[in-house]
C-alpha cells in the first residue's frame, strides 16, 4: 500500500476518531440531474452540517462491480499453452481479438464469464481437448474514482483491484498542508441515496484503523481545517 507523505498527513491531525470510518447519515435523495451540485454542496458542507458527530459505523463489506469495459486490461492465461495466453485491453467497441477465436465481446461480462467464454471456443472448434483457462484483471480503466479537495493533485483515477482511500490520495499527489485528513469524506451513491463515510487517514496511516475500500464512482473529499 502505498503510504501518504507523514509530513502531508500530519497537517490535518486534531480532529480525527479512532474507530474507523463513520457513517453521516444526512444526504437527501437526490434527482439524477442536481446529483453533482448536490453532492459538492454536502462534502464541502463537512460534518457540521449535521450538528453532533455522528457517531462510528460499521463500513460494509465490499461489492465491487467487477464487470469488464472498454481500455480495461486483463491476463489470459491457457494452462499449458503459451502461444494462446497474453494480456489484453478491451477497445472502445468492447472487444478484444483473440487467437484462433477472433472477435470476442467482453464489455459488461464478468471476467469468469470471459474464461468460459474462451475455453467453450477453443474447445468446440477443436482447437484444445480439455482448455483450461483463467483470466486475470489488472486495471479497470472503464471504472474510476475522484480525489477532491486539499490534497495536491485532484482528480479522476482508475481503479485498480482492491484500491483504498489512501491510496487514491496518494494517486492525487497526497495532502496538502491545510488538509484536515481526520475528517476525510468518501460520498457513495447507494440507488437514490449518497451515503458519506467519514475515513480517518492520518489513524490510517499510523496503523490505528483499518483503511477504507473504495468502489468505482465513489468521491474522496478531503476538506481544509477551521482556524
């Protein structure tokens, strides 16, 4: 993992819990067109927008969407066979040309689904007995994540597997010296509904809480501290 600049993170202790992440359960429901401006106004709004602390939550258990989608990238590996295994990027069409087989439609499929797939081709066009094939995603550029507020490179990135908020702040060149890193906000849009988990990073970092794992589309918002 990769470790947020000590001297960046320290700016924003102060403020920070030492359970984990919390839950602020005070996001309206949204319509999809005001959804951004909406979202914006909340983070920027911190946690006194709600009156007390709330108080810690549980984080759920992660339910990534693993699905494939155009420029993501992802191993083939055929047991036994060199020639037929290699790395691919799924084109904007959603495809990927594979050996023997040509044109294969990936886009939305889960990466099992892909190995069956290809082990059905390779096997009924009599190009492999018994294939055994598995496949392994590298980069899911299809799927990103943004880092906003004071840290030194906002952004938007994609995510990579098993990806956690501080990591995605070190991707955005980490905090800045206002950061308030204890009241980080990760906003995430449950159907209708932004959740905001409060992640404090500076405990994080200095391995007292567990980090925070990220799921495409969410928003990390570190705010700035009040003088």
């Amino acid at each position: 993992m990769n470790i947020v600049d000590r001297r960046l993170v320290n700016a924003g202790r102060g403020s920070g819990h030492k359970n984990g992440p919390m839950h602020v359960n005070c996001s309206p429901r949204l319509s999809r067109s005001g959804a951004l401006l909406g979202l914006l106004g909340l983070l920027a709004g911190g946690s006194g927008a709600c009156g007390a602390s709330a108080p810690p939550a549980p984080v759920p258990p992660p339910q990534d969407d693993t699905t494939l989608g155009p420029s993501d990238v992802f191993d083939v590996r055929v047991y036994g066979e060199e020639e037929l295994s290699g790395t691919y990027r799924v084109a904007d069409d959603g495809t990927i040309d594979y050996p023997f087989v040509g044109r294969i439609e990936v886009a939305g499929q889960e990466p099992t689904a892909v190995a069956d797939m290809i082990t059905a081709r390779l096997r009924d066009g009599q190009y492999l007995v018994n294939p055994q094939v598995s496949i392994f995603v590298s980069e899911y550029n299809s799927k990103r994540v943004s880092v906003m507020g004071a840290v030194r490179r906002p952004g938007t990135f994609p995510v990579t597997t098993g990806m956690t908020a501080v990591q995605a702040i070190s991707l955005a060149g980490g905090l800045t010296p206002l950061a308030s890193a204890d009241n980080t906000v990760v906003a995430r849009r449950e159907g209708q509904q932004i959740r905001r988990l409060r992640v404090p990073v500076d405990e994080i970092s200095e391995g007292h809480a567990e980090d925070f794992p990220l799921r495409p589309g969410d928003i990390v918002y570190v705010p700035e501290r009040v003088f």
